[in-house]
C-alpha cells in the first residue's frame, strides 16, 4: 500500500480513467472495470489482481459502508479506490 499523503493529492502522474462504482459492485469488479475501460484485457496478464492486493480483504472492507480510501499500485499504476470510484493513473517514470 501507498503510504499515506497529506490532504488528498493525487499520486503524481496523469489521471487515465475515472471508474464510477455501481452500488451493486464489488470493490474487485469495479477496480477490474476501470482497467478494462483502459482497453487492458487483465485476465490475459501475467499476474492477477490478487498478485498486489488481497481482494477478498478489499471487498470486505468497502461492503462495510464506511469512508476509505486505498491508494495502491496496480500493475504499475497508481490506483486511488474509494467507495464511489477507482481512479487509475499513468505509469510513473521510473
């Protein structure tokens, strides 16, 4: 997990994609539909979105109702996941 920033800047690089989540979604079907809107097929990846974050722990904790927020990376991209939307971003320069 991405270590906590003041306020609520994004990470550092352009936004991509800004995936509105359904009331009926899972945590883990919305943050697979923002990187689908991307054109990225992710069941043809190498590794699984569990490779970087424990999903099953993920779902638990947004069906909880309660306000969070995530920031991870995702197959190298910054990801910001709250209740309502999953935000994916550029690939940082390395």
């Amino acid at each position: 997990m991405v270590p906590a920033r003041r306020g609520s800047d994004p990470p550092p690089t352009d936004r991509l994609v800004t995936y509105s989540i359904d009331r009926d979604e899972t945590a883990v079907e919305a943050v697979t539909a923002a990187f689908d809107a991307l054109e990225t097929d992710v069941r043809e990846r190498e590794t699984t979105l569990y490779d970087h974050v424990a999903t099953d722990a993920m779902d638990e904790l947004f069906a909880a109702e309660m306000p969070v927020r995530l920031e991870l990376s995702i197959w190298h991209h910054p990801v910001v996941l709250t209740p309502e939307t999953v935000r994916v971003y550029e690939v940082p320069d390395e």
